[in-house]
C-alpha cells in the first residue's frame, strides 16, 4: 500500500501547538494589559498581510508593490458602511473585503498585460491613482480624512458584553474585539493558505513557479491561477485593511494608502523571515516587532535598520532566516512538500 | 492662446522626467534591473550638491560637476558591491534589494538633514523668464529641457558610436554571448549604473533648483521616471523623452482644468498607454 501524503510528524505537532496558542490567544484579553492586547494587534495584522504577500509574490509570483491600494480600499468602505450608511462597524468589515475584491478586478485586468517589473510598477501605479482618487471623496473628509463617529464607535457590537466580561472601559473594550477579530483572520488566512498549498489548486501554483511552460505542458491554466490568487490576497488584505482602521477609528488617504506601512514592512517582514514559506512571515513579524520595541526611540535609525538587514538578508540568505534554519535542520513546520510513504518504503531504510 | 502656453509648459516639464528617466532608461535597457531606489538616489545627489553649495560655498553649477565623479563611484561600487549579486532571472531579488536601499536612504537622509525643506540657491535664474513671442517661458524650465536633451544626445552617442557602447548593446542583447567575446557583463554593469548616478546627479540639481525637496520625495520622483521609461519602451532613450512629455503635458493639462488632478492626470495617461501598447510606444530591445 502506497500513499501520498503531506503529513509529517513536525506537521501535527505544530497543529497542536497552533491549537494550543490559539486558545490561549483568545482566552489572553483576561490577563494581558491593553498596551499588550494593541501589540499583539498589530503584530496579528501585519502577519496577516505579510501571509497574504507571500502568497502573491512567493507562491504566485506576483510581485506587486500596489498592495496598499487594497488596505486603503478595504478600510475606506468600511468607513463608507459606517458613515454613509449607518451600519456598525464590524459589519462595515466584509464591506472592505468586498470593495478591495471590486478593485482587484479591474487592476488585475490591467496588470496582468504587464510583466515583471512592469508588474510591480503597474500596480503602484493603480494604488496610488485610487488614493488621488479616494481624496477627492468629500464625504469621507477628502485629502484630510475623517473619524467614525462617537455614536458608532460607543455601541459596537459585543463590546458591551466584553466590558462587562473583563470589567473594562469602552475603549478597552473595543481593542479585545478587534483583536479577537485579528485572531481570526490571522488563522483563517493562514490556514486557508496552508489548505490552498496542500490542495490540487498549490500543486498546480508550486508548479507553474517553478516552470511555467512545463506546468502548462500538463494542463495548468496558469493564467487562471495568477487571477485566483490575485483576488483572494486582495480580498482578503481589504478586510484586513478595514479591521487595521476600525481600531484606530480614524483614517486618512495618507495612512490608508501609505506604501511604507502596508508594503514595505510587508515585504521586510516576508524577506526576513523567507519567502516561499508559511513559516517565514511568522518568523518575520516577531524579527520586526523585537527591532521596533527596541529600537522605538531612535525614529528613523528603525528603519534605517530594517532596510539594512533586508538587504543583507537578500544578498547573503535569499531563503531567509526560515529558510536557514529549515536548510539546517530539515524541519518544516507546514508540510507542503507531497511524499510517497507506505510500508514497503519506510522498511527499506 | 492659453492651451498653447499650457502645451508648451507640459512639454518643458516632460524634460524635467526625462531628465529623472534617463539613467533609469539606460540602467533598465542594459540589465533589465529595476532600481527602487531611484527617486531616493536623485534626492540624495540633490543633497550632495546643497552640500557643496552650503559648506563649500560653490556655486550650484560647480559642486553638481564636483558631486557627478562622487556619484559615478558611487554607482559603481552600489552595482559591484552589491546590485551584481542579485541580477538574475528572478526579478524579486533586485526589486527588494534596491526597495530596502529606498528605505535605507530615506531614513539616513531624513537622519542626516532632518525633514526640513531644503532648496538649492540658483540666484537670478529662479524668477528670469523668455519672450518667445506666443508663449512666454520660463529660463530654467528651458534650461532644463535643453539639458534633458542634451543629456539623452550624450547617453545615445555613447551607446551607438563608442566601443563602451558597443558593449553595452551586446551585453543588454545577450550577456552570456557577449562574455564569450571578451566583455565582462559585471564590469559593463558597473559602468552603466556609475553612468546612470551622473545623469541621476544633473537630474538632481534641476530638482533641487526648481522646487523645494526633502528625503520624502524620492518615490514619487520614481513613479513619474518609470511612466516616462515604460512609456517610451524598453532600451529607447528617445522614447523615454517622449514618456517624459507625455506624463508631464497631461499632468499640466489636468491641473489647467482642476489643480488636484494634475498627479492624477498623469497616472493616468500612463494607465492608457499601458493598456493600449503594454510594451510602450518604442520598444527597442527585447523584455
């Protein structure tokens, strides 16, 4: 009996593991501080948005440089739903998800004429016309931007019931929500991209990033491909967008639609920690968040450093730093690599 | 007689992006790398020069001629040290690489001169201005212009009618056959950016001449650069030129009919030629 298999025994022991985290993850907000729930918050997201990067450039061979155009989207529609049409806020969300999906649509339509370089030009380009754009919108405050109102922050969703729960203030109270919110997404996207690579749907990806005429030479539509995950990362960054900007309850073209913020730390934190790997991003969002606490009052000398160490990262350990120790010791936390197993193979070593 | 003179203006501001394009025209067309970090190099040369002004006492003109041999070497060593490395198939490694040195740069200037505004002092010629009889213009947008032509007359010179150029259309045509003759597409490489840094230095003293810079600027500096290049095509400089024109004249046309839309018109003049010619209006070499 031959079977193929992804599974490894380091596989299900990080399944449990992740299990374990997440439930102390959700059961966190009874002993951990405020200040802790909103790093943790932003550590979730970023690791969100970094999975998803990952997924376009280091599975899809995507590179784009315009993933900001969705954050911005994503949140200025969740603020749109708030605003404009009186919804709660949590509600707004899927709103943003939706949005950033309308606008990946046309934007891959343009893009995908574009190759590489071009590429990632091209979809700066678009984020940057949907920001002049989205500044023109005065409703939502124009080039100088806007804040939910105090009647729709006050009365989120559930939020009465987590005050009551952990005996906190309102404002408190709103932070454990959206980082329960940023919990799951965070699992979700990474799972659903775990479950992507391990399905027909990653064979045929990994496939077509490794040899694209030969993978089309057996019946991969790589063009469908490109447009699949396309769609999903953009979707799924635009929630994530409207999620970043429900906490901090005030938004701007600028920050919306910042290319630093929503994709050049995206991009160290992928870099750093190794592309191509649903362990790296994780890695790099805690490389990240260690050099932001500890170099948090030195202002630019931050970033200085992380542009610093990509850079090195890139020239002397492409794979980075996952990719090091996954070299090293040929452990991989998330399977994806498909191996014959049967009892007849295992005897022969 | 408005549109004319709205025309004429959108056409001298081209120069201005050409003149940001053309090293990146030539660094692109030779070795298919996408520099990031472009914008950011323009302004720290911007800032190189306002050194020389301010702590020299040189006249702009004279330290942008002292800072072009600083920047050619410094181009050089980027390419040898460090942009040689990743050149490859795969166009991730050089895209990231030269993305962190747009940050690195960014933050070291801002570091460095802080995020002031600064301006490099160009004396009469700021406000001087030339009856041309049907419009009038002003002399340092022309000047700019003439120098943006100038500077692309050099670059095509050197690339059909010198030896240096001769290797470098073998080696953006085919660096392994190249090397077979004898070139070493490593050292072409290092040439063409220390090249690319000069033109990037006189790019940066009409920038710096023209309107108020800080360290911040650099990427919008790049956006407009590589619509002029894509628009022109691959591999053509002259093309480039005409990118620059065409951004700069729909930009001018957009703020004629409503201040706020002038970036805006020109993305999206470049989404429009993307979609109609996705390789660019004169594509020379091969992608």
């Amino acid at each position: 009996m031959y079977r193929l298999t992804t599974r490894t025994r380091a596989g299900t022991a990080t399944a449990v593991a992740i299990l374990i985290l997440v439930v102390v993850g959700v059961m966190l907000p009874a002993f951990a501080s405020r200040s802790m729930i909103q790093d943790l918050f932003f550590i979730l997201t970023m690791l969100t948005l970094a999975q998803l990067w990952n997924l376009l450039a280091g599975y899809g061979g995507l590179v784009s440089v315009g993933q900001q155009a969705f954050v911005g989207i994503g949140a200025y529609a969740m603020f749109a739903g708030v605003i404009l049409l009186g919804w709660d806020p949590v509600w707004a969300i899927p709103l943003g998800g939706l949005a950033a999906f309308l606008l990946a649509v046309p934007t891959a339509f343009f893009a995908f004429r574009l190759q590489g370089a071009y590429f990632a030009i091209g979809t700066w380009v678009i984020a940057e016309v949907t920001r002049l754009l989205v500044a023109q919108w005065k409703a939502l405050g124009g080039g100088t931007g806007t804040s939910l109102p105090r009647e729709a922050t006050r009365n989120i969703i559930g939020t009465d019931a987590i005050q009551a729960l952990f005996g906190v203030r309102d404002a408190a109270a709103r932070d454990i929500l959206a980082y329960w919110l940023a919990l799951v997404l965070v699992v979700l996207a990474t799972a659903g991209i775990y479950w992507l690579l391990r399905s027909r749907l990653g064979l045929a990806l990994a496939a077509v990033r490794d040899n694209v005429d030969a993978a089309q030479s057996v019946g991969v539509d790589a063009g469908k491909l490109k447009w699949a995950v396309f769609l999903i990362a953009a979707a799924a960054t635009g929630l994530t967008g409207a999620l970043i900007f429900m906490q901090t309850a005030r938004i701007s073209p600028d920050a919306a639609f910042a290319v630093t913020d929503w994709t050049a730390y995206v991009i160290f934190i992928v870099v750093i920690g190794g592309i191509g790997t649903i362990e790296g991003p994780i890695l790099g969002v805690l490389v990240f968040y260690m050099l932001r606490s500890v170099l948090a009052d030195y202002g630019s000398w931050y970033l200085m450093t992380l542009g610093v160490l990509a850079i090195v990262i890139m020239l002397f350990a492409p794979t980075g730093l996952w990719g090091l120790i996954s070299t090293r010791s040929g452990l991989h936390l998330f399977p994806v690599r498909r191996r014959l197993t049967g009892a007849k193979i295992e005897g022969e070593n | 007689m408005i549109w004319i003179d709205t025309l004429v203006q959108g056409i001298l501001l081209g120069g201005l992006y050409a003149l940001f394009a053309a090293g990146l025209s030539l660094v692109f067309g030779i070795m298919r790398l996408v520099n990031l970090a472009h914008g950011d190099l323009i302004v720290f040369a911007a800032y190189l020069i306002l050194v020389g002004v301010q702590v020299l006492g040189l006249s702009p003109w004279v330290s942008a001629l002292v800072a072009m041999p600083l920047m050619f070497g410094f181009g050089w060593l980027l390419q040898t040290v460090v942009l040689n490395r990743v050149l490859g198939k795969d166009i991730l490694p050089p895209l990231l690489v030269t993305f962190g040195l747009s940050v690195t740069l960014q933050n070291g200037l801002l570091e460095g001169f802080s995020a002031d505004s600064q301006r490099i002092p160009a004396g009469t010629l700021e406000g001087a201005s030339l009856d041309l009889g049907l419009v009038t213009v002003g002399v340092m947008p022309l000047l700019t212009f003439v120098s943006a032509v100038a500077a692309i007359l050099a670059l095509n010179w050197v690339f059909y009618h010198t030896p240096l150029g001769r290797s470098f259309r073998a080696t953006s045509d085919d660096p392994v056959a190249a090397g077979l003759m004898g070139i070493e597409p490593k050292r072409i490489f290092a040439i063409a950016t220390g090249i690319a840094m000069v033109v990037v230095t006189l790019a940066a003293l009409y920038l710096g001449m023209r309107a108020n810079f800080d360290p911040s600027i650099g990427p919008a500096r790049l956006i407009y650069a590589f619509e002029a290049v894509i628009i022109g095509g691959l591999g053509s400089l002259w093309g480039t030129l005409a990118g620059g024109i065409i951004v700069g004249v729909a930009q001018t046309l957009g703020a004629a009919v409503n201040p706020e839309w002038q970036i805006l018109a020109g993305h999206i003049a470049f989404l429009a030629v993307m979609l109609l010619k996705p390789r660019g209006l004169f594509p020379r070499a091969v992608d």
